[in-house]
C-alpha cells in the first residue's frame, strides 16, 4: 500500500488557481457560515443563565427546544446536544 511521494509544495498564485476551478459553495452553506457566531452566541447565553438560574436550567433540560426557540436558534440535535453537554459540565 503506498501513501504517495509525500506533500506537495504550492505557492499562493497556484493555490489561488487551484481553488478557483471549485464550483462557489452552496448558499444555505454561505447562510449557515453567516448565521454561526449569533448562533454560539445565543447557545452560550442559554448555558450562562441556565447556570445562574435553576429554575431556568430546569427549563432548558426539560424542553431545550422550546429553550432554543425562544433564543431564536434553530432547535436541531446538534444545538440541543451542545445545550445538555454544557449543562452536564456544572
């Protein structure tokens, strides 16, 4: 089994050429790539006062969806499993 002659070497012109033969990303990427840094911001809201507030917290751990809603981020497993890893750190 060979794994190759090694890396290759490519300066900033060729890589730039390189790149620009790829298709432009999707536009629900380009949204998703946007819309990430409100995201974390908000899930890391929810975590903070989850922390501080207990009632709150049981809220959250009970219904994270309903949690995420209302933050206004998209309530899928992802962000509701990165809510209870969170929480479990407490």
């Amino acid at each position: 089994m060979s794994t190759g002659d090694g890396v290759t070497s490519y300066n900033e012109e060729q890589l730039g050429e390189l790149l620009s033969v790829l298709p432009p990303a999707p536009d629900a990427w380009v949204q998703a790539a946007k819309e990430l840094p409100l995201a974390l911001k908000r899930l890391e809201e929810i975590v903070e006062r989850a922390k501080a507030d207990e009632s709150y917290r049981r809220h959250v751990v009970a219904d994270p969806e309903t949690a995420l809603e209302q933050a206004e981020v998209v309530a899928h497993a992802q962000n509701v499993e990165i809510i209870r890893r969170r929480l479990d750190d407490k």
